[in-house]
C-alpha cells in the first residue's frame, strides 16, 4: 500500500492536466476523492470541510480539480469532457490500493454518478447534486443520481434553487438535509442554523454514511 503525504500531484489526462490535493488519514483505510463544480474548484467550503474533518477518521480524502480549472479557464467544458478528465485521473486516485468513493459537488456529482460503477467505485457521494437547472424542474437529472448501482449518499441543501430535498425521487439512495442551505451550502445569517453547524451536518452525515458501508 502506497503511504501518502499531504501534498499536491498534477495528473495527465486526455482532457488535459489534472490535479489531486491529498489529505491523508494515518492508517487510511479508504479513499474519498471529490471534486468541485463547474463555477468553483477545491476551495469550496463543504469539500475544506470534509478535507479538515474525515482524515481523522481513517478516510483519506482527495480534493480533485478538473483539468479546465487546472489550466485557469473560467467555464467548464461539456459533461463528456468532465467525465474524460475523471476518469484518466482515477487510476491514480486507486494507486493507494484503497478502496475509492467516487464524489463531488454539483457538476462534479454528476460526473461521480455517470463513471462510478464502470470504474469499480465502492460507492458515491452527491454533494448539492443539481437535480434540474434552476426554474426548470422539468429538465431533470434523475437518471443520472439513480442509476449509479452503488450505495448512494446525496447531501443537499434546503433551499437548493438546482433541487430542493422534497424535490428528489425515491430511490435507494440516502439524503441528508442541511437545512436553509443554498447550492454552496451558505446559510443565510438569519437562519437559526449557524454556518459552522450546516457544515458538521455534512462532515457528520458523510462520516456516519461511510461507517455504515459494508
């Protein structure tokens, strides 16, 4: 098993040039590699938080950037674009010879969802996974959350404007509700849910959700 540090790797794919960021647990004993959207990268808040909390707890995260970001572009390129760069970065995020939980925020949950099971992922977690773009309810991605074939976790904001939690479909999948949180998880300053605590409902359900796996 490969010992990892905490630092930084470029990653070469087909997409372009990849980076991972590793927080490594002591005696790691799986991987979550997550990555970020298409209007923001690593530095979100939900994925600094899981990054800060879950190495303690025996998970390895990897904090994954696109090659778009990479190269400093401003829009992300089509999904099928995201999900060459994922995939050309996976073998790398497998070398530990953990198990790896395929993750990531908005875009990147999709991209999690579409490629996890052909990539022999354990399983997935969704952060603010866009169900629909916003007023258009009637464009959804459902397919995409539902047909991952893997034990699913979506963390999602009550005030979502990509998909409320009331908004998701049955399915097998879990949900954990950050209540009055936006796409970015932001909680309004009148909430009665104060921001440091919207962010240990999404390190605690990640953490509960990942012990449970089998």
């Amino acid at each position: 098993m490969r010992k990892i540090s905490k630092t930084a790797e470029t990653v070469e794919t087909e997409a372009g040039t990849a980076r991972i960021t590793w927080h490594p647990a002591a005696d790691p004993r799986l991987v979550l590699a997550v990555s970020h959207g298409a209007g923001g990268g690593i530095e979100a808040r939900d994925l600094r938080a899981l990054a800060g909390a879950l190495p303690a707890h025996g998970v390895t995260v990897a904090l994954v950037e696109q090659p778009w970001r990479v190269a400093g572009k401003k829009l992300a390129p089509a999904p099928k674009t995201l999900d060459t760069g994922w995939r050309g970065l996976w073998p790398a995020l497998a070398a530990p010879g953990l198990p790896v939980i395929a993750g990531g925020r908005s875009a990147g949950a999709r991209v999690a969802c579409r490629t996890a099971r052909e990539l022999d992922a354990t399983a997935v977690l969704a952060l603010s996974f866009p169900l629909h773009p916003p007023g258009k309810p009637e464009k959804s991605r459902a397919d995409e959350l539902l047909g991952t074939g893997l034990p699913t976790l979506v963390v999602q904001g009550g005030n979502d404007p990509f998909g409320k939690p009331a908004e998701f479909p049955e399915g097998s999948y879990r949900l954990v509700e950050v209540a009055y949180g936006d796409h970015g998880f932001a909680v309004p300053k009148r909430a009665p849910l104060g921001q440091d605590e919207a962010l240990d409902i999404i390190t605690d359900g990640v953490r509960e959700w990942i012990a449970s796996l089998p």
